[in-house]
C-alpha cells in the first residue's frame, strides 16, 4: 500500500518534511500542497509532482489518505479539527494547541475517529535518542535520576535564512499575548519531550529570567528552569543568547544539547539543531570508562526516522511518537514552565 499525502502550510520547516517523504518513494506519495501563498505552492507541487490545491479540495479527496498540517500554531487546531472530520489520517505540529480545552477537544475528536492523529516533534526521533533509551534499557547509567538541557542560540547568521515574517505570529497578536514569553512556550515542548519520557507527568516549575538586551529589544535571556516530575526525577534548562558564538548547523544556530544522571553513569547527548564544535554525538560514563558513539548528529535525520515511522503506522497499525495524550502531557508541562516564566518576570518588576 503507498500511502497518498497531502501537506497543508508550506514555510521553512516544510522542507523537512516534503523531503523525508520524497526519501520514501516506494512507501509514500505526496498527492497535493496547499499554502495561503499560491506561487509558493505551486512551485513545491511542481518539485514533488502533487497538485497545488486548497485546504478544503484536499479534505474533499477520497483519494488523500493522511494530511500534514505545517501551518502557524494559532490556525491549526481548527485546520486539524477539520481533517479530522474529513476522515483522513492527520499529522500536526507541536504545540497541539496553546490551551487544554482546545487541545482537549481535538485529542477526543481523533480518537472518536478510525484514524491515527500525531503531534510531531522530532527529538525523540533523533538517531541521538533512540540510542539513548537503548543505553538507559541495558541498564548503562543505571536508574534515570536527572535531565540537565542547554539551550543555546547564537545570533551569528547560520543556516537558515528565516524572513522575519516568517516569526511574527510568534511574537505579535493574540496568539503571543496568551503567553509570558511566547518564543520559549514553542521551545518548551523540545526541552518536556525527553524529560517526559523519561519521567512522565511535570510537576511543580520554578524559572529565573534575565534581561539582556539585543539592539533595542529587552529578552528574557539568560533563563534557567527546573521541574520535578510527579513520579520521581528532575529536569533543569540553561537557556542562553550568544552574539558571537560559532555554530555548526545547517537549520538554526542553536546547540541544544542534554546530558542525563543515573544511578551509576552520565549519558551526554551532544548536538541537537546545531553543535559548537565537531564531537561525538553520544558519550556515556559508567564504571569509570568514557565512551563515544559517533551516530547520525543531523537535525534533518529525525525527520526521515519519523516520516518512516507514521507511515508505517498508517499502514501497519504499528505505534508512533507522540499520539494525542502523549502531547496533552507535554503541553500541560509547557503551560506550567509560562506560569513559571511570568511569575518570574512579576518578581523581576517588583
């Protein structure tokens, strides 16, 4: 069975994912693109051979079996309610929505339906992590105690050239003003996605902001944010703006590294969008040895991993990252790092 797909939102990130698809020509067809932009979507229908149509000619095609939506987080839940309804297979991006209620509504929705529903994100699906959780299953570090993450950006101009457009629906209107610091309530859910499942369910958070200032603007840089988990386990943030750190990446310049304790070793995952030197992806200490693994580090690799595994899920009925309620757990921990963030800043102001 190839699997017809039709993607939905055609900016930056879409060429991960149109490209993942095209490495599976034998498994997966992308049928049809549709973006606000007609000129863009027929250049990308022109380069994948689909048809460039509207959103809802693409619900309307019995022939269509899943739809990925990559459109700006506040159009989504009511673009995906309706593919759901539609009766296809849908694929959203995280957040699943920027509140419980709405989130809520689109997970009970998809289950009601015969389809399969997924909220991308991709670092469980990085080369990195499945290594990780096969080292942490042999038991190599022994209990998982801890997830210490380093989220540094650098405004160096690497990798992609993003227009600012492009971001400002991130930062501008009603769907930013609903958060604290909306920019890190889209990250959040790449920091609560290993924690997650390592740990299960976030409990209480507490975060540090700064103030540094770029140009003109005041950020919340630098950040730190630490939560325990309601079954044991700790998580902590470091988020930092470099002016004029050197990052190796070919998407965006951020090293957003991880390493985890356990009972009897440290297991360092050392890249993630980028990295600031060439080193090896995996290192491991336990028993008083240092090891390496020199596995796939390209950010773009966890996107084939995870094409190939919704499709097989469509196919085979196998299982896939993250289904709905995994990411209502990652979103009720993204509300409460905002929380966090704003009671931060309220301190901050006083």
């Amino acid at each position: 069975m190839k699997v017809r797909v039709g993607v939905v939102g055609l900016g930056r990130v879409s060429s991960l994912h149109l490209a993942a698809y095209a490495a599976m020509p034998h498994d997966v067809t992308v049928a049809a693109v549709s973006d606000a932009d007609p000129a863009r979507a027929a250049s990308v229908a022109d380069a994948y051979g689909a048809h460039a149509v509207r959103f809802d000619e693409m619900l309307a095609d019995p022939s269509i079996d899943a739809i990925e939506i990559l459109v700006p987080s506040p159009s989504q839940p009511e673009m995906a309610l309706a593919a759901i309804r539609s009766g296809k297979h849908v694929t959203v991006q995280k957040p699943l929505a920027g509140d419980l209620a709405t989130a809520e509504a689109l997970v009970v929705a998809a289950e009601a339906s015969s389809r399969k529903f997924r909220v991308f994100e991709n670092t469980l699906n990085a080369p990195s992590w499945l290594l990780a959780e096969q080292l942490i299953h042999d038991g190599t570090i022994g209990r998982p105690l801890s997830i210490s993450m380093r989220w540094t950006n650098s405004l160096l101009p690497r990798g992609w050239d993003v227009p600012a457009d492009a971001w400002a629906w991130r930062h501008r209107g009603a769907w930013a003003e609903q958060f604290a610091a909306p920019a890190l309530f889209d990250d959040s859910a790449h920091m609560l996605s290993p924690a997650i499942a390592l740990f299960g369910e976030v409990g209480d958070v507490v975060a540090l902001t700064g103030r540094q200032r770029v140009g003109e603007h005041v950020t919340g840089f630098p950040y730190a944010i630490a939560w325990h988990h309601v079954d044991g386990g700790q998580a902590t943030v470091d988020g930092t703006l470099c002016e004029d750190l050197e990052v190796l990446t070919e998407q965006y310049a951020s090293d957003t590294s991880l390493s985890i304790t356990g009972s009897a070793g440290v297991l360092w995952i050392n890249t993630g969008e980028g990295r600031v030197a060439e080193r090896p992806t995996v290192e491991v200490a336990s028993g008083g040895v240092l090891r390496a693994f020199d596995v796939d580090h390209r950010w773009s690799t966890a996107w084939h991993v995870a094409q190939q595994e919704w499709i097989a899920a469509i196919r085979d009925d196998s299982p896939f990252r993250w289904t709905g309620r995994q990411a209502l757990a990652v979103l009720r921990g993204s509300l409460k790092i905002d929380a966090a963030v704003r009671a931060a800043q309220l301190r901050r102001a006083t």
